[in-house]
C-alpha cells in the first residue's frame, strides 16, 4: 500500500491506479473545457463585431435611402417646372399660329 498523493491514507495499488486516473480524466476535462470557454469568448467578440458592422451598414442604407428619396422629390420638382413651363411655351406658340401677323406693313411707307 502507498498514500501517494492521498494526504495520507493508504490505498491500495489498484485503488491508487483508478484515483490518479480519474484525477487525470478531471484535468482534461478542465482543460477542455478551458478551451470552450475561450472558443465561446472570442465566438462572442466575433459575434459583436459583425452586429456592429451591421449596425453601420444598416445607418448607411438608411443615409442612402434618405439621399434618394431627397433627391427623387428634387427631380419630381423639377419635372413639374419643365411641365409647366412646356405648356406654356406651347400655348405661346398656339397664340402665335392661331393669330398669325397681317403680311402688310402695319405703317404705310412714306412715298
């Protein structure tokens, strides 16, 4: 019998046998479990940098979204000035067809 590593109490060989390697089987198994836990911290960290980066992807289709529509109600304005003012210029020149200028000289000439 021996007390290695018992603080004290003899075991004997085949008992000694089955407590070291059950010690052993707990140190791997803290060690492994060491290992996830860092696994799932950085998995963790991973996961916060791609929702930030999605947080600013989605503030910059935002900003876009916000430019086009600005820019959609500017050129709607603009293609409402250009109606407008085609239809004027339209009605001038129906006004200018429709009273055409006599082809004699309004002022008789001075003989």
């Amino acid at each position: 019998m021996t007390t290695n590593g018992t603080h004290g109490i003899e075991l004997p060989e085949g008992r000694l046998a089955i407590v070291q390697q059950a010690n052993r089987i707990a140190q791997e198994t803290a060690t492994e479990r060491d290992e996830a836990l860092k696994e799932v911290a950085r998995l963790k960290l991973k996961i916060t940098e791609h929702e930030v980066r999605e947080q600013a992807l989605q503030s910059l289709v935002a900003e876009m979204e916000s430019r086009v529509n600005s820019m959609t109600a500017v050129r709607d304005e603009a293609v409402a000035y250009r109606a407008a003012y085609e239809a004027l210029f339209k009605m001038q020149l129906a006004t200018l067809q429709a009273f055409t200028p006599p082809t004699a000289p309004l002022v008789p000439e001075a003989a």
